[in-house]
C-alpha cells in the first residue's frame, strides 16, 4: 500500500464520520481551553527587561531559593 492509498483511506474515513466528528471537535475545544488555562495561570511571562535584568533576575532567584 503507497501513502496515497494510506491518505485515501484515512480521508474517507474522516469524511463519512458523524458522531466521531463531533467527538474530535470537542476534544479539540478542550486542548484549546487547557492550553490557554495552562499559560494564563502557570507560565505567565516571568521574566521581562533586558537581557542584563533577566539574568540579574534568575541570579537573585536562585541565591535566595532555598
């Protein structure tokens, strides 16, 4: 079987689903959503400034780590 035939196959299969179309849909709603609560709430831009502040930035953070 040639990766055309692969691709066809698998073309088809998407094109004649319903129920599953719906399930992927929502899936791919839910990702999105998490993705965005993840940067939102846990990787919010720490660092900012010049590169000369960053770096002053993580020095202090990882001095007064404990």
């Amino acid at each position: 079987m040639s990766i055309r035939g692969i691709y066809e196959f698998y073309r088809e299969g998407f094109r004649r689903m319903t129920l599953g179309r719906t399930l992927w849909c929502i899936i791919l709603v839910k990702l999105v959503v998490i993705f965005v609560a993840l940067r939102v709430f846990f990787f919010t831009p720490y660092l900012q400034g010049t590169d000369e502040q960053k770096s002053r930035t993580v020095t202090a953070e990882l001095i007064n780590r404990h």
